[in-house]
C-alpha cells in the first residue's frame, strides 16, 4: 500500500506538472516570453539571449560559472539502477554532487530488459516518459544556481534503446542494404523518437570497421570497408540530427581490431599500420564529421601504437579537432579513463588517469560509478595546478557549446509531451522496419535441387504439402532483441513467420533439432566429443519428421549469447551440434533451405557445398522472422549484399576487403616457384557479393571527362537492366584501381554504390560522381596527394564480379 501511495503521488504530480518533491520560490517566474532566466538574477544575461550567437553565450556563462559548476559538466550521471537511484528528483538531490549541474544523464527511464531493476514506470506510455524527463530537466533548471540543462543521452543503432520505440535490424543487417536513402530514414526514426521522448543525444552510429570476423561486436557495425561505413553512417548522423537531437559517433579510434580478434578483458594493441589507421579506420569519421557535423564523438578505451587514446592528445585534438574540425564534445565509452591505470598502466593512480584524459582532449567522462569518482579529482587537479584553468574551461566550453546549438537554453523541455504518443512507433514505422529488414537479407546460394531445372527458392507453397522447420533458432527470438536497441515489442520468430506464411495451405511442423552449442562449447571446437543420447534423439526426431516432408527449412546460426559486446569467438563454423543437424536431414535426400541467424561472417564450407539453398538474414528486428518468410516464398525478392568477406577457415584471417595488391593471391601450384599446393585460398563469399531471383545486367559505361587534372571531379554513368521475369533489387558497385602508385596501394577500392529496384525489362540510367579524394593515396612523406597516372574505373554487383571496366587519366 505504501508503495502505491507513493507511486501514485509521482503520477499525479507528472500530470500537473507540480513539483512536490522539492521545494522552490514559487514567487519567482524565471520563464518569460523570449527568455529564461536561468541564473535567477531577475535580469537578460547574455547567455539566456536566444539572439546572441552561440560564442558569445558560452563565454558569458563560462565566466559565471564556479569551479565546482565547471567540473560537473564534465561528467556523465548514468541514470536510473544504472547509478542513479530516484527515477525523478527527490529532497536528497540538494546533497549530491549534482546540486553544481550534470553534463548529461544517460539511458534514463528506458526500462532495458536486460537490467531488471532498472524497470521503470515512467518508461510507457511515451508521454509518461516525456513528462518525467521533463521534470528533471526542470528540476536542474530550477534548483541549481545557474540553471544549465542537462543533456539526456540514450543509445541508438539499430533503434533507440528504449521501451516499444521501433525495432530496426542490427547494424549489420543496415550495413547490408547498400541503401543510403534507407538509412537516412532509419536515422531520422531514431532522431525523432529520441527529441519526442526527451532524449537530446544519441550515441550512434558505430563506425568502427570490422577487419576480424572473430570480433563480437561485428554485429554491430556496418561492415569491413571504410567507404560504405562512412556512407551509411554519413546518411544515419544526418538522420539523427535533422531532429535536432546530437549524433555522437563511436568508438574514436582504431577500436574494431583488438589482436586476435579477442575482446572482453583484452580490448588492446590492435596490429594497424600508420597508413592503413589513415585509410580504413579513420576515414569514416573523418568523413562524417567532416561532411556531416556530429555534435558528440565517444572515444574508445583501446591504444594505437602504445597510446590509449582515451589518454592521447595526437587522437583527441590534433586528429578529431585540428585536422577534422570537430567542434562538439568528445565523452568516453564507460570505464575508459579508468583503463589508463588499471588496464594501460600509463597513469600511475587515477587522479593521474583523470589529467592525462583531460590534457589530452576528453570533455565528458562515464562510467558505471558515481560521477564524483572524476569530478573530485579534477577540481583536485586544477586547485594544485596540474590542469590549468585555461583547459579546463577549453574543455566546459565544447560542452557548453553542444547544449545551445541543441537548443537547451532556447527550449529545455519537451513541447508538447501528449505528442510524444503519436511520434514513436508509428504504423508507418512498422512498415519501415519490416522493409529495412527485407532490404537486409542476402542470398547467399540459389541452385536448383537434383534433377530441377528451376532454382530451390522461391519456395511455391502451390507445390507443397508440408513443410518441416527445424534448428535451434526456427522458434527463437532472443536475437531479434539485443543491448543498445528497443526492448519489449512483439517479437515474430522464424516458425511463426513461416507458418502465418503458407496458412491452412501447407503443413507446417516443427522440430528443433538440437540446441545452439553444446554442453562443453566452446572447448568442442577443439576436442569433439560424442552425441549424447539426449543429442542424438533430437536429431533422430528431426529427421523422421523431415522424411515425411517436402522441404526443410533449418534455422541455424548465432544466438545473442554467442554474438556481442566481449563475446568474440575463436572459431568460425556453426558452433554445438547444428552441422550434425544439418548433415543428417541433408542424408534424407529432401531439399533443405539454411536460413542463418548470425552476427558474424560463419566459415560454412560443407554447407555451401552440399545445400542448395542458403539465406543471410543476421539479426533482423522483431519482425525478422515474418520478413524471413516472405522472402522465402517469393513474397519479396532478396537484393542485399554483404558488407564484409566471409572467409574459408579462421586460417586466413585476416581476409577481407580492401586488401592491398597481392596480399590475398593464391599460392603457385606451377612454373619455377610451384611448389604444391598447402593452403585453402579465396573467399568463401566476397565482400558486395548477393544474389537474387532475378538476373540483371550493366551497359553502357560512360566516364566524363576521361582525362583529368588531379583537382578535378568525374561523372561516372552506367546502365543497369532487369534482364529476368520478376521485379528485383540491385546494387552497381563502383571500384577504383591505381594502377602504378608511389607505395603499395589496395587492389581496388570501393568509391560509390546505389540500390535500384527494376521491373522485368526495366532499365535506369545511375550517375556516380567521384571526387580527387576519391582518388588520392598516402605517399612516401604522409601526404594525401592524388598522383598522375591511369585508374581503372570497375562497374559490378561484387568485388568480385566486375561486369565493365574504363580508364581515366590524371595528367
């Protein structure tokens, strides 16, 4: 009863927007027409002018402000049962570190399913959520001594993580769309949910660069090559902040390749060359923020070359500041000042660790602790003068910055919070999230069964009386609902997918075959071990079943307990018993479909060879299983291509896309240097590679002009047509090979891509425009210069598949 009755007050009091928890001179209206008058000093201060630029405000309020006040926003309160106890502001607050201000509060009021105790009531309906973040915001306005917003932080790559806001694929499905229109929408959902729910800052999109298929977080990336993940990422920060909401990329630097692919307790010593930092890990950010101006950049908690740089000046100011003109606020990722002594050893304690990530260029630090754990120190550096006054205010500044180009001193509230429940998760966006998912998947083999004439899929439910649908993953759901992500909306598996599907139609039974791993995985990886009786009788069950089938449809792959954050893997192949599944229903002779659920390419080698159908569809959102079966049976033809290399074996890593001339070649078998052959060789998938239930082909290719200065852009067109009998998607890939360098450079590089839907027989002129960066390479001194000589223009639908081909000159 005492709880209701508590709860109960706190509703009532969101509803009347009345403040019964603390106490405030109810006869003082700091909120007049224009302006608020955020310090309460009766008077128009310059920062509270909405009609003085952006300089002049910072420098008025930076000039009021105390050490303390400084110090606290630059840091980060994670918010409710994350380290924030209250869900709204309580009497104590006036005790907390926080009584001086925030600089932001993160994934407040969410409810994650993934932390029970963090559940919160204030989550859903939205407007409740929007009322409640309204009332902390007000509460910072009006009770601490200048007022200054706080910026409310949430994540948000494959939709905003936040209770029923919409459920978009994972970053690896995004990545596998090729679609930037496609994605430009998804940022603009993400954006919009965020400002309607009260959120101002979204940390997305992840533009780490995935070289090692054994990292966990590949899953969440939108693949191996630098140009499509500045694309994509590019189209989802502009998404985002058309709202007026912050796009804060991550992880600033060199974060995706830790050696040997290990995460969790490892997370260090990436093995990248000077030139290959330059040209694959941080061109995306270069050219997202260059060319899209993110307010926030999260900097990661590995080193490059020794330096951690979190800890590094040469990252955080020459690089992000100096070179690409960044000017928002750089915050860490969690516990990432704290490695520069405990994991790093370059502070020696971790007052040491706060003035290294200062001095180098940090504005916000967070982590899971109290945020007093960095603020007290820092005031502590800056009283003794090991940080200098002049820094830390360079540093409050950038913040201060961020919060009036979002309009916190202008408008710190959310409008109209009744809104709030007819701007996220619309009908429309239902529909957006299925398309994405269907745009997401990638057909990997298509081949007739036997003795057909006609490829496997589309399945023709016509021709069919039952169906079998098997694997660990047929039934499950677990994927479709990750970390940093929307938690609590209906979630579709493949079964049920497939069975709304075919109807009354066709039989569908089920039988799951064997579980995802196995009881001693992954040591089995290593050291197989016998079926067990359990094993084998689930295996038996399945096959008895598909013997009295038309076709199997087996779901197998990665569960989200096998894919993620500090979950890398040693080995590639499908883990646990699933191979043993699939070669006993492959004994059956009845056709059988692999749809894979993965975050990762999967070294699936017996699989491509022998099945004759086989469906990428990674980890697709809540709806994945019902766009799983549509593409299945045709409903809705597969156009996605892959955004990284699947690799034959773990021996060859790395293998991936760009690599430079020669480094993937075979080995001669022949001639004066053959001799013999000990080694697997190519791809077992390249990277752009996908199929469809239609056929298209590439005429025309025209390059103007042919010759060129090296200042200089080129229009680049080509023809692509509909050559089959249903109406299809497909990628032109456009590639660039210098053909003689002052150093080494990548075989070809990928400089410009479009997705075009056709009908039968339809064709559409694509224009492509390449740029001298397009073209520019590192030369012996570090310089990023484009160099005279012939460069092959490549047309394609995969790196490995060029259909057209010209030369330009640069003289």
């Amino acid at each position: 009863m005492k709880y209701f009755l508590k709860n109960f007050v706190l509703i009532i009091c969101l509803l009347l927007n009345v403040d019964f928890l603390f106490s405030q001179d109810k006869s003082v209206n700091i909120y007049h027409q224009r302006w608020i008058d955020f310090n309460k000093n009766g008077k128009e201060d310059i920062f509270e002018d909405p009609t003085q630029n952006i300089e002049a405000r910072v420098n008025d309020l930076l000039s009021q402000m105390t050490l303390e006040e400084k110090t606290c926003q630059m840091a980060t309160l994670y918010g409710y049962h994350r380290v924030l106890k209250d869900q709204l502001p309580t009497a104590e607050w006036k005790n907390e570190i926080w009584k001086d201000g925030i600089a932001n509060i993160d994934e407040h009021l969410n409810s994650l399913p993934f932390n029970p105790d963090a559940q919160s009531e204030y989550s859903y309906p939205f407007s409740k959520h929007a009322d409640a973040i309204n009332l902390v915001q007000k509460w910072f306005i009006e009770q601490t001594r200048l007022g200054i917003p706080v910026d409310f932080t949430n994540e948000g790559i494959h939709g905003l993580n936040h209770d029923r806001a919409t459920p978009l694929p994972s970053p690896i499905n995004i990545g596998s769309t090729w679609d930037k229109p496609m994605v430009r929408t998804a940022g603009n959902i993400v954006g919009r949910e965020a400002k309607a729910l009260g959120y101002t800052n979204v940390y997305a999109p992840i533009l780490d660069v995935s070289r090692d298929p054994r990292w966990g977080r590949v899953v969440e990336t939108y693949g191996e090559d630098p140009f499509l993940v500045a694309e994509l990422g590019k189209q989802m920060t502009l998404g985002i902040q058309e709202n007026g909401v912050a796009s804060t990329l991550k992880h600033f630097a060199a974060y995706s390749v830790p050696k040997g692919g290990r995460d969790g307790n490892a997370r260090t010593d990436p093995h990248i060359a000077p030139i290959e930092l330059q040209e694959i890990f941080l061109y995306p950010f270069k050219r997202v923020i260059q060319e899209a101006h993110p307010f926030g950049v999260m900097s990661s908690y590995n080193d490059w070359n020794g330096m951690p740089i979190t800890g590094s000046r040469y990252f955080l100011t020459e690089l992000l500041r100096i070179q690409y003109g960044f000017t928002g606020y750089v915050v860490s990722d969690s516990e990432a000042v704290e490695f520069l002594e405990t994991k790093h050893h370059v502070a020696k304690d971790a007052e040491d660790a706060v003035r290294l990530a200062v001095e180098a260029g940090l504005n916000v630090r967070t982590n899971f602790t109290p945020p007093q754990d960095f603020i007290l120190p820092l005031r502590n550096l800056v009283k003794t003068g090991r940080v200098s006054m002049e820094t830390l205010n360079a540093r409050v500044s950038d913040v201060l910055r961020v919060k009036f180009k979002l309009g916190l001193f202008d408008q710190p509230y959310v409008d109209d919070t009744k809104l709030s429940d007819k701007k996220v998760h619309t009908l429309k966006d239902d529909e957006f999230a299925m398309q994405i998912n269907r745009e997401s998947f990638v057909l990997l083999k298509n081949q007739p069964y036997k003795d057909k004439k006609q490829p496997l899929l589309p399945l023709d439910k016509s021709k069919l009386k039952s169906i079998l649908v098997t694997g660990p993953l047929a039934a499950e759901t677990n994927y479709e609902l990750s970390r940093y992500g929307p938690s609590n909306n209906h979630l579709i598996s493949v079964l049920s997918g497939i069975t709304n599907e075919v109807g009354n139609r066709v039989k569908v039974n089920y039988a799951k075959g064997c579980d995802v791993v196995d009881s001693t995985w992954p040591e089995s990886e290593l050291i197989p071990v016998p079926l067990t009786f359990q094993e084998q009788q689930e295996i038996n069950k399945a096959v008895e079943m598909a013997k009295r089938s038309d076709v199997v449809i087996a779901v197998v792959g990665e569960d989200e307990k096998r894919v993620g954050e500090s979950l890398s893997r040693t080995g590639l192949d499908l883990p646990g018993r699933q191979r043993q599944l699939l070669q006993a229903l492959y004994a059956t002779g009845k056709p059988v479909v692999m749809v894979m659920i993965n975050g990762q390419p999967l070294t699936i080698n017996w699989e491509n060879k022998y099945l004759p159908a086989i469906l990428e569809a990674w980890f697709p959102g809540a709806q994945g299983g019902r766009a799983i079966a549509e593409t299945l049976f045709g409903t809705y033809n597969p156009g996605g291509k892959l955004p990284i290399t699947f690799p034959k074996t773990t021996g060859q890593i790395e293998f991936n896309f760009p690599f430079k001339k020669g480094s993937q070649a075979g080995q001669p078998t022949a001639g004066p240097n053959g001799y013999g052959k000990t080694s697997v060789n190519g791809p077992l998938y390249p990277f752009g590679y996908g199929l469809s239930y239609t056929t298209f082909s590439f005429t025309n290719l025209k390059i103007s002009p042919s010759e060129i200065s090296n200042k200089e852009d080129v229009t680049v067109s080509v023809d692509v047509t509909n050559t089959g009998k249903v109406k299809g998607d497909e990628v032109a890939e456009l590639y660039i090979t210098d053909e003689q360098s002052s150093l080494t450079t990548y075989d070809s590089v990928l400089r410009g891509f479009e997705r075009v839907s056709l009908l039968p027989a339809e064709t559409k002129t694509l224009s492509f425009r390449i740029h001298p960066d397009d073209l520019a390479v590192f030369d012996t001194k570090m310089n990023f210069v484009v160099e005279p000589g012939v460069f092959k223009i490549k047309i394609g639908n995969s790196s490995d598949s060029i259909q057209l081909s010209q030369d330009l000159t640069v003289k």
